[in-house]
C-alpha cells in the first residue's frame, strides 16, 4: 500500500516538474511525455523496484486516461459552428490520414521484418493511447508496447508538423488543426493549441475521429491485407 502510494505521487510529482521545465524553456527534449517516462525507468532500475510493483499505484493514472478524454468535449462545444461549416474537408482528411497512418506501419513492420505480434502493437500508433492500446489488445499487439509507439508517434509529431506548417506555409486554422490532431493526436493538440484556440479546438475533433476510425477500420484493413 505504502509502494503504491508511493509511485503515484512520484509519477504526479516527476510530471508536474518535467511541465515546469517545458513551460521554462519549451524544448522538445524537455516535453513531459519525453523526461516523466524516462526518469521513471532509471529511478526503477537505480532502485531495483519492478515495473509490477511500481504499477500498483501507478496503474490508477492509466485508468483514468479514457475519462479525461472527455474533457476534449469543451473545446468542441465552443467551436461547434466552426466544426459543422467545415465537416466535410475535416472527415475527409482525417480518414484519409488514418489509413495512411495504419497502411504505411503495417508496410515499414514488415519491410523491417519484425515479428507479428510486434506489427500488430505498431500499427495503432497514431492514434490516442487508451484507444490504440485497446485496438493493438484486440488485433493481437501487446497494450504496453503499443504505448511506447504511441509516445514516440506524438513526439515526433509535435516537433516535424511545425517544421511541416512552416515550410509549407499553411496559414489555415483548419488545416493546421487536422494536421497535427490526426498524425500526433494528444502531443499534436498541445501543440495545435499553442498555435490558436481553433486549431487546438480542430485537433482536438481530428484525433478523436482518427481513434473511431482507427478502431473500426484497423481489423478490416488486416484481414484484407494479410
């Protein structure tokens, strides 16, 4: 019980610190979804606690994921006339994105000859955690695995689609919006926001569509293609 506590404030504390830092100096290296997992890693190694033990306490934050996810609802309850002006360019790109997303990891697993199981926790990847974790459960990925594809996908996201925007000169909200939400989903909307509350709000509707999409499209695109 006392280990238990113990790692969910560790977990809360490391966190809040690791934003303090980001907020200070906004660098990528310093992102909480970067620094939090990795000092977590060393002060269980450095300790010699396992990952189960550790994972008592730590577990009530993963389960809390899925509802927090609601929270996205204000955003989109703000912007609604925005949302429904633009409905159909926002569909359409993010399920073009979407099976792009899915297509192009399922060809780069195997091209790199990685094993099934690995394959099917990879190809979930660029949607939200909670719901990546439960499509990688149900097409045979292993949940944990899945989840270090998807921090990676968000981080590589957060910091490539700026680059992206800029060089490309997208000026539209909308776009900025659907760009980052569908291929960095939570990283991509922190990132989003920073440009503007629309785009933010825009990324926000893209990665919760990318994740219902994602989720009914992923076992058909598999059986199809194997």
């Amino acid at each position: 019980m006392i280990l238990a506590l113990f790692s969910l404030i560790l977990t809360i504390g490391l966190y809040w610190g690791a934003k303090w830092c980001y907020k200070t100096k906004p660098k990528v290296y310093l992102s909480p979804l970067l620094t939090t997992p990795l000092l977590i890693v060393a002060f269980l190694l450095w300790t010699h606690i396992s990952y189960e033990s550790y994972n008592t306490g730590a577990q009530w934050l993963s389960n809390m994921l899925q509802p927090a996810t609601i929270a996205f609802a204000v955003p989109l309850y703000k912007y609604f006339n925005i949302l429904k002006k633009h409905a159909t360019e926002i569909l359409v790109s993010v399920l073009s994105g979407s099976v792009v997303a899915i297509v192009s990891s399922l060809f780069l697993a195997r091209g790199l000859h990685l094993n099934t199981q690995i394959v099917d926790s990879l190809i979930p990847r660029s949607v939200t955690t909670p719901i990546a974790m439960g499509v990688s459960e149900t097409i045979g990925g292993v949940p944990a695995i899945t989840a270090v594809f998807v921090i990676m996908t968000g981080l590589m996201g957060a910091v490539i689609g700026p680059i992206v925007i800029r060089l490309l000169r997208i000026e539209n909200e909308i776009a900025r919006g659907v760009l980052l939400g569908t291929s960095a989903h939570g990283a991509g909307t922190s990132k989003a926001f920073e440009f503007s509350s629309i785009a933010g709000t825009i990324s926000s509707l893209s990665m919760i569509l990318a994740a219902l999409i994602t989720l009914c499209v992923t076992p058909w695109l598999m059986a199809l293609m194997l």
